[in-house]
C-alpha cells in the first residue's frame, strides 16, 4: 500500500503547521481551508476510510473527538464548530487516511453539500 501524504506529515518527513501531537494523533492546519479556521485531525494509525475501522478502533475514534474538543478550547472557538469525515471519494476524500475535518470562524450552512 502506498504511503500517505498524512503518513509523511506524521513522520516528519514534509513539513506541515502542527498545532497537537500526541501518541495517538496530530492536528494540522488544512492548506485549503474551507473557513477561517480549519484543521485536520487525523489518527497516528493508518484506517483508510471511517468504514474501514474495526471494533478495536472504537478507543481511536473517541479519542480524535476529544481531541477535536480540545482544539476548539486552545483555540478559543466558544464552542462553534463543525465536524466533518468524508469517507470515500464521492463524498470529497481526496487522502485516503481518515481524518476529521474541524470548520470554524464562519456560518456553516445546513445542509453541507
């Protein structure tokens, strides 16, 4: 299997605006940003796709959610922010790592699509 643009950022080898790391996971900044603020929150170990986890991720998954809530807290976000996980490439998952998406700064309207 191919190693991933996150795989390299989480292995230090291209740089990438860092905001958390832990043994489990690493927050960067989105090149792309979609809103004033938006990081990617992405798992340490490789699941290529939300459908893809097993029962043995369920610790992983909880963990990049209060990660997420930890974000919003350093950030001073007062609690508004959106989640999102692309799964698959229908639905906008260009790396095939999953991650969460962390949106903020902006209206987000609903729906998303």
């Amino acid at each position: 299997m191919q190693i991933t643009l996150f795989e390299k950022i989480i292995n230090k080898e291209i740089p990438a605006d860092i905001l958390y790391e832990d043994d489990l996971s690493i927050v960067i900044k989105d090149i792309n940003p979609q809103a004033p603020t938006h990081l990617l929150i992405i798992p340490k170990k490789v699941i290529p796709k939300l459908s893809d986890a097993i029962e043995e991720d369920k610790q992983l998954l909880g963990h990049l959610m209060l990660v997420a809530g930890k974000m919003a807290e350093k950030l001073d976000l007062d609690d508004t922010f959106r989640l999102v996980v692309n799964n698959g490439a229908k639905a906008g998952q260009s790396v095939f790592h999953l991650h969460l998406h962390l949106l903020s700064g902006r209206s987000l309207n609903w729906p998303p699509g």
